[in-house]
C-alpha cells in the first residue's frame, strides 16, 4: 500500500485543484441530499475559500466540528489521513444547546451547520465534500504556503488522497464514489424511523430526541429575533426550509421507502465496485475501492458511511447479511490508525463514555431508591458529579474565539 504520491507535478496539481472545482459542481445528484439540490439550497451554497471578517486567521487550519456527526467524521478523517494539524472548535449541535445556530457561527456557516474549514489564511470553506476536495488543493500541498507556527511544518507532507491527473479514469471514480457515498440520506437514515431496524442505540436516542422539532421551534424564534438582520434572518429562514424537508422525508412512507431504495441501490453498486475493482482483484488484498494502491477520498467518505449503518445497527439490513465484500473492506477501513483516531477515539472520547456512564449510574441510583438503601445519597451525588462532567465534556471545546 502506498498512500504517498510524492512526486506529483505542477502541472498535475493545477488540473487537480480545477478537477476539485468541477467535483464540487458535480457532486450528490442522488436528488437526496437537500443542501447539494440546487432548487433547494438557495442562500445555503456552500462556498470554498472565502474571505470572512469573523474567521480566526492565525497560519493555522481551523475546524469546526461535531464528535458524532457524520460529516464531521469524514473531514478529521481526511485531516488525519492527510496528516494535516488543526486547531479544534467542538461546536455542539445537540437539541437544548444547538451551538449551530449562534450568530458568531452562522457569520462562519450560514447553513447552520458542521463542519467548516477556515485555512491558515482565515478563509472559509463549507460543505463537507467540497472541504475534502478542498483539502487536496494546492493550498495544502505547496511549500508556498506561509505558514509560521511550528504546528504547520506537516502541512507539506504531500499525503494525496487523489489519484494523479495522469490516471483519469480513477479520478473520476472517486468522484463518483465520493458522490455516491454523499448522497446517502445518512439523517433521515440516523433519526428516522426505519422499517425493520432496532431504535437509535441508547445514549443517542436521548440526544436526539425531538431533534427536528426543537430545532424548528428555535428557528422560528430567531428568524423573529434577527428579523432585521438580512443575513441571520435569511440563513435561519434556508435552515428552517431543510429541516422541514428532511423531517418530511422521514415521516412521509413513500420518501422514506425511496430513501430506503436508493439506500439499497448505492450498497450494490458499492459492492460490484469492491467485487469487479481492485479491492478484490489486487495481489494481496491491497486495493482500495478506486485504485489498486492508493487509499482516496472516497474510501474516507465510505469508511464513515458505512460504520454510521453499524452505529445505527442497520448494518445488515443494507449491507452486512448481503455482500461479504462490503464486510472485509468495512474490516480494513476501520482498522486504519487515521480512522481510530478520527472517528471512533472522538465518539469515545465526547460523548459515549460520559453519557454511559450517567446513563448506568442514574439506573443504579433508581436501584437503591427502590430498595430504600442508604447509599442512595452517596449513587445521587457521584450522579451528580457525572452529569456535571458529561456537560462540562460536552462543552468544553466551546471556543471564545467564535
Ligand atoms: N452536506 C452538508 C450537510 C452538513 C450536515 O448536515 N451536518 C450535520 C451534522 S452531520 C449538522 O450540522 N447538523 C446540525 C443541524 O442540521 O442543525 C454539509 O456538509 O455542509
């Protein structure tokens, strides 16, 4: 396996960074993924590299990110496969505290969403496909870039997660399959309702709860709030439209059944990828899902996609019990280090350990009230403390900065 394509040139470079402009033209035409619908996404364009007075500046990568959210998964893990150093702004985007929604970060997303890159010459890049594409321009891979801290020296590394212009045909297929992993409907298929599968896992059912119409209710608020405020009152006013389509497609049987059909169809045309392509066809199990070396954005969308089916345990329902392939490329996906650290070490780390551990203790504390025993004072107050730290956890990366 061989992730470093040193010896790229100017000129391979130059088609790269124009190649990564069409991609973002081309991208998620599934027709499921509302911010990528140009009849939808109205004032919420995404937008790539764009002067922003609100913008931390510093030489230094900023990413603004949610531990479990699935876009956010995917751009730490370009980040960390590409070895590029960053500077962390956990924005929390749970019901009760919707940190998406702040003026400061709106100035910064006006879709109200995670993820977004600001470069190390403070502009703003939105949209997670177009920041993977972004993130293998020029800007990341020249040592022209002036960068001055000492935490950006890796910037010049050169880990490409692209093939080279001069293999055309693998270009395009991770465009494609880049695209195909996008527009997966992966929020309907989080918080929906999905015929034949078990409810969202436990601590997330609660995080979740009354998502959509919490965020609603808040938006309606804000549109009131900063009804003068061109800006704010129009980018509240494209979110409150999404969300409204998105919980539409869970709650309407016939959406979510084409949902659920193009969710099927992706997964076959995934799997005669990894059965006709060089996944399976290599010596030594050493293809990736677009070249029969290289490990490309497209495996770093579909690693993130596919262990979202197994967190929401419909992982058999859509590949697991059907295409062995998917099983043993989910196998070596996973066990990339870039992947540990970027997905499964941050959902630990955030929010799985603390709201377990709240969850346990708060049904020992029910336990021993039921029982009258009189260490129930001492299970409530070690409660207290986790719930206090599990919000602190939460939290904690809420940056003055923004
Ligand atoms: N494709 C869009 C979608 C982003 C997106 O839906 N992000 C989710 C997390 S994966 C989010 O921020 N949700 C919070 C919300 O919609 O309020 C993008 O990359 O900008």
């Amino acid at each position: 396996m061989n992730n470093n394509n040193n010896n790229i040139n100017n000129n391979n470079q130059e088609a790269m960074d124009k190649m990564s402009d069409e991609a973002t033209a081309t991208v998620s035409s599934s027709g499921l993924n509302p911010y990528t619908d140009p009849s939808v996404a109205s004032v919420l364009q995404c937008v790539t590299a764009e002067s922003n007075a609100f913008a931390p500046y510093d030489d230094k990568i900023h990413l603004y990110h949610f531990a479990t959210s699935l876009c956010s998964q995917v751009t730490r893990l370009v980040l960390e496969e590409k070895q590029l150093p960053y500077e962390s702004h956990h924005v929390t985007i749970v019901a009760g505290v919707h940190e998406q929604y702040e003026p400061d970060y709106v100035r910064l997303n006006r879709r109200c969403v995670v993820p977004t890159l600001v470069t190390p010459t403070g502009k703003v890049t939105t949209d997670t496909t177009n920041i993977m594409f972004y993130l293998e321009s020029k800007e990341f891979t020249s040592s022209s870039v002036g960068i001055k801290n000492s935490t950006s020296s890796d910037m010049h590394n050169s880990i490409h997660l692209m093939p080279p212009t001069s293999n055309p045909k693998e270009q395009a297929l991770v465009k494609q399959f880049v695209a195909l992993g996008d527009g997966v409907a992966c929020e309907v298929l989080t918080f929906g309702t999905i015929p034949g599968a078990p409810p969202l896992p436990s601590p997330y059912r609660h995080l979740v709860k009354g998502t959509h119409e919490q965020a609603a209710k808040e938006l309606r608020q804000l549109i009131d709030v900063h009804k003068d405020d061109n800006y704010l009152r129009d980018s509240y006013q494209g979110k409150l439209d999404l969300i409204l389509i998105n919980q539409d497609m869970m709650e309407q049987p016939l959406k979510l059944k084409a949902v659920m059909d193009a969710t099927h169809a992706a997964m076959e045309q995934l799997n005669q990828q990894l059965v006709n392509g060089p996944f399976s066809t290599t010596p030594n199990n050493q293809g990736w899902l677009c070249s029969d070396h290289q490990y490309t954005l497209a495996d770093c969308q579909w690693a993130v996609v596919l262990y979202r089916f197994k967190f929401r345990n419909i992982a058999d329902l859509f590949y697991a019990s059907q295409y062995p392939a998917i099983v043993a490329y989910t196998e070596r996906l996973w066990a990339r280090p870039a992947f540990q650290k970027a997905v499964v070490k941050w959902e630990q780390k955030h929010v799985v350990v603390p709201y377990l551990i709240r969850s346990k203790l708060r049904k020992r504390f029910q336990q021993h009230n039921n029982n009258n025993n009189k260490s129930s004072l001492v299970v409530m107050a070690a409660s207290a403390v986790v719930v206090v730290a599990a919000l602190w956890q939460l939290g904690r990366h809420r940056q003055s900065g923004r």
